[in-house]
C-alpha cells in the first residue's frame, strides 16, 4: 500500500503554510503533535478536531479575503 495522500494541493508552495497551521490547531486544542510525522497515536477525535478547526479557519480566511478585508 501506498503510503502518499491522493490529496493534492492546488498551490504546491501552500504544504508549509498548512503544515504550521497543523501545528498551531493542534497546540490551541492542547493537542500534542509528533514532530516526526507520525500521527498514529492520534485518536480519531483529536484528529477529526484538528481537521475540522483548519476547514473552518481556511473558510474564515477565504471570507474574509473575498470582503476585501485582510
């Protein structure tokens, strides 16, 4: 089995900037992250929880961005 993502960003140089707002989630959620890459100790609610406060602040951030607003 493969081990990559079918998930493939639309903007390739975006992989940072979603990696430390991974870090930033899960640090406001009091959630900690393996620096190694290794995610299997998650539970499937503390993963869904990380997912799910990205998705939002992501779409927070497109509304904002087609407001106008910064």
């Amino acid at each position: 089995m493969s081990n990559r993502s079918s998930n493939q960003l639309v903007v390739p140089q975006a992989s940072a900037a979603l990696d430390q707002l991974k870090y930033e989630v899960a640090q406001e959620l009091g959630i900690a992250l393996s620096q190694d890459g290794y995610y299997g100790n998650l539970t499937t609610r503390e993963a869904g929880s990380i997912g799910g406060s990205i998705t939002r602040r992501l779409v927070q951030i497109a509304e904002q961005s087609l407001a106008g607003h910064k």
